[in-house]
C-alpha cells in the first residue's frame, strides 16, 4: 500500500506535474469569473520559473545531499560484502529493445565491478524489484546481469534480490538475505544524493553499512553559479524535492533512523 500510494502521490506533487497543473488552472481560470485570481496564479507561476531557471538554489540543495558523504578515498583492508541499490536500469525497454537500457546511475555498476575485483570474496548482492505498480512483473534485477558479464563479473557470485520496490525494502530484504554477522565490513553502493535516505533506511533495521556513494552530479565546492535554464531547474527541482519528500515521510513512517542521516 505504501509504494502503491507513493507512487501515485509523486505523479501529482512532482514539481513539474504541479507546475503544468497550475498552469493548466490558472488559464482556465481566466474564462471564468475567477479570471482575477487566474492571473495572480499565472504571475506567480511566472515569478517562480523566472527564480528556478535562474537561481541556483536546487542546485546547493542538491549539492548539500551529495556530500552528506563523503566519496571514499581510502577503502577498507577486508569487506565481507557489498549491497548494491538498483534504480539504474529501465525494465520495460530492457525488455521492448532485448538489451539492458541503463540510466544516468551507471556509476552503481562499474563500482559494483570494480568493489568485487577488488574483493574477490565478498558477497555481493544487487536489489532491484518492480518500480511500476502496474507491471509487477518487469523487475529490475532480471535484466542486469548481461550487462555485469560484459564488463567481466561473474554473476555466479551475485545475488539478484528481485522483490525490493523502494529504498525501505532494499534494507529489509537484504538484511535478511546478507544475515551480517558482528564485526563484518558491508559496503552500500548508491548515487550519492540518494545515500542519506539509504542509510538511513539501513540503519532502521539494525544494519552498521558503511557508504560508498558514487554518480555525484556537484562538486566538493559549490559555486554559485547563475544561469537561465528552465527545464534543467526544473528537473534538479524535482530530483531534490523526491528526496526531501522521501527523507521526510521514511521517517514519519520509521522507515528510516533520522531526518537527516549522516556520517
């Protein structure tokens, strides 16, 4: 019930959805004897996407969830394991094109690569399940793996969990799978922007995972820099008010341990 609502609540309060829907309002408006409060909505929407397109604010936003962790520069000397979090291939044209369709979040896998040659005795395991509520059964994890053989993995030593639909049940369900054992070294692969709600989700379940963020978008620095691009704004927006939003309700709902997870 919780993916299934989020799911349908994230497509109407999705900045960019929302934008279009005031707007589709505010010109509506203007046919009716509302007509006065149609265009104060419309000059609110102008003002708001003349601030985004221009102002940077997203942006530093977004920067200050990227390096919540820091990127890691020294590895530790044993790892016993590796937890991989999906969100990076697109089920429903793995399947339509017969070949993985990746995302922006590649870095995941080349890590994922790169950890296990690091660690040839590692366990490892990749969690992706169904993101579409109304496909269930295209799952994420079904189409990775000819993408890990190209790069030179052997598969034989990953687990594919299938059943994780969201942050929340990543943690759950490969905490049951990995079954950590005390004094074990487990390393948590994600986009960096999307590691603060990570871990806290696995810590919530009692997981002690150490992050290796990857696929950051800013740089250690900010700089403001001013701009004038609309979709771009809108775009970094959304991402940041996704996971504000998420950050926010996984602890409401104690899926995860703080507000605002940290090293």
């Amino acid at each position: 019930m919780f993916f299934t609502l989020s799911k349908f609540l994230w497509v109407i309060f999705d900045p960019a959805n929302l934008f279009f829907i005031l707007l589709v309002l505010g010109v509506l408006l203007l046919g009716t004897r509302w007509f006065k409060t149609g265009r104060r909505l419309l000059f609110v929407l102008m003002l708001f996407g003349g601030f985004i397109a221009t102002v940077p604010l997203s942006n530093w936003g977004f920067w200050h969830l990227e390096n919540r962790f820091p990127a890691v520069t020294t590895l530790p000397e044993t790892v016993d394991g590796i937890v991989v979090a999906g969100g990076i291939l697109d089920p429903q044209r793995s399947q339509a094109r017969g070949q993985p369709a990746l995302g922006g979040a590649i870095e995941r896998l080349t890590a994922m690569v790169t950890l296990a040659r690091a660690y040839p005795g590692a366990k490892i395991i990749f969690s992706g399940g169904a993101g579409d509520p109304a496909q269930p059964e295209l799952r994420e994890a079904h189409y990775i793996a000819p993408f890990l053989t190209d790069m030179g993995l052997d598969t034989a030593r990953v687990i594919f969990e299938d059943e994780a639909r969201n942050t929340a049940e990543n943690a759950r369900i490969t905490y049951q799978l990995a079954a950590p054992q005390p004094g074990e070294t487990w390393l948590l692969v994600t986009s960096a922007f999307h590691m603060p709600r990570a871990m806290g989700s696995f810590r919530q379940v009692g997981w002690d995972i150490q992050a290796y963020p990857v696929d950051f978008n800013t740089s250690p620095k900010f700089v403001w820099q001013f701009f004038f691009n609309f979709s771009a704004g809108l775009i970094r927006l959304s991402q940041l008010s996704h996971e504000i939003v998420g950050l926010v309700v996984y602890k409401l709902t104690d899926r995860s341990s703080s507000f605002f997870p940290g090293p």
